[in-house]
C-alpha cells in the first residue's frame, strides 16, 4: 500500500473503507470506498432488518 493510500485511509477510518484505487488523472486520485453506513444498511437489509 503506497504512503499516500495509507494516510487517506487512516484520515477517512471512521467513515470510508477504502477498497482499492480505480484511477488517476491530471490533479485527482479515484478509489473505490463504501460509507461506513454503507456496509450497515447492507447487512441489515441481508438480516431482514428495515429499521433506520
């Protein structure tokens, strides 16, 4: 994992899970992440759970 990958990951560790860099171009860097909340909508929608 490069420097830069790891410090935007331990910025964002509470909110983003950082998968993988998808690109990069001209000043920007493109990663795939999912939202924290993300991955708890998903298990609770897999759980049969609708609350908010």
């Amino acid at each position: 994992m490069s420097g830069q990958l790891q410090r935007l990951t331990a910025a964002l560790v509470d909110r983003y899970d950082i998968l993988e860099p998808l690109g990069e171009g001209g000043m920007a860097m493109v990663y795939l992440a999912y939202g924290v909340k993300d991955w708890f909508v998903e298990l609770r929608q897999r759980m049969g759970e609708t609350r908010n």
